[in-house]
C-alpha cells in the first residue's frame, strides 16, 4: 500500500501513474488505463483523464495507492 498526498485539489488518472512510477510514460499510463487494468474505488476505470481526489482509492500492478489531502 502506498500513501499519495495530493498538493492540489486533484491529480489526473494517467497523471498519478507516471508519477508513481507505475507507468514509464504519461503514453504508457493512458494505455494500461484504456485496457482496463486500473480501478479506482474498486470499479475499471477507463478514464484517462478521471479527476483523483483524496479519499480515493486507485489499484493498478499489484500495488494500492491510497489518496490523501495535505
């Protein structure tokens, strides 16, 4: 489990991928994203774009991405 704390309001879906590292590319991270292997809050989410808030919960390779405010 990681903890991510948000410096802004939200982060974009494909955006927390690659700054985790759980993507190489921004590119990558939209490609994982529209073949259905990443869920947000327990549902595929297959918005690139999908706005990440705190509280939420994203699950993409194994890993679980905790969302909090600062």
């Amino acid at each position: 489990m990681i903890e991510v704390t948000l410096t802004k309001e939200f982060i974009e879906l494909y955006a927390l991928l690659k700054l985790e590292s759980l993507a190489a590319s921004g590119g990558e991270a939209k490609f994982f994203i529209a073949e259905g292997n990443v869920r947000v809050n327990g549902v595929v989410e297959t918005r690139k774009r999908k706005k990440i808030i705190a509280g939420d919960t994203v699950e993409f390779a194994g890993e679980t991405l905790i969302i909090k405010a600062e």
